[in-house]
C-alpha cells in the first residue's frame, strides 16, 4: 500500500495494483480501475516513486521468501 494525502489533509492507504492511472492537471488525481478518483496533495512524480518503491518491495521480499524456503537452492 501507498499512503497519500487529500487535499484536506486527512491520509489514506491506497493499493497501487488497482491504480488505472494518474493525471496532473493541476491537481494529482488518482483514478481507480473501479472508476473511483482520488485529489491527492502529493505530485505525479512523488506518487510514480511511491508505487517504484512498492513494487520493488514486494519483488524483493518475494526474493527473500523464495530463497528462504529453499526456492533459491535449485
């Protein structure tokens, strides 16, 4: 998950695998692949590092695990 911000300053988690797109025209809005749009305080390019970071969690994590239950040993 991904936290940002609303533009009334109140914070939520978002999964970034149901992310469809982000727009930035002026406002960051994040739509959902439900339809559901999002106005976040955080900037197109803060949100893209975001989602980096995330998804290279998961694959490094999934590394860990894989070598951790004897994956990584064949």
């Amino acid at each position: 998950m991904i936290v940002v911000t609303r533009l009334n300053r109140s914070r939520f988690a978002v999964n970034p695998d149901l992310i469809e797109r982000v727009q930035a025209s002026p406002d960051t809005t994040i739509i959902m692949v439900d339809g559901a749009r999002f106005v976040v305080q955080e900037s197109l390019e803060d949100l893209i590092e975001q989602i980096t970071a995330f998804r290279a969690g998961v694959l490094a994590e999934a590394s860990r695990l894989s070598w951790a239950f004897g994956a990584g040993e064949r």
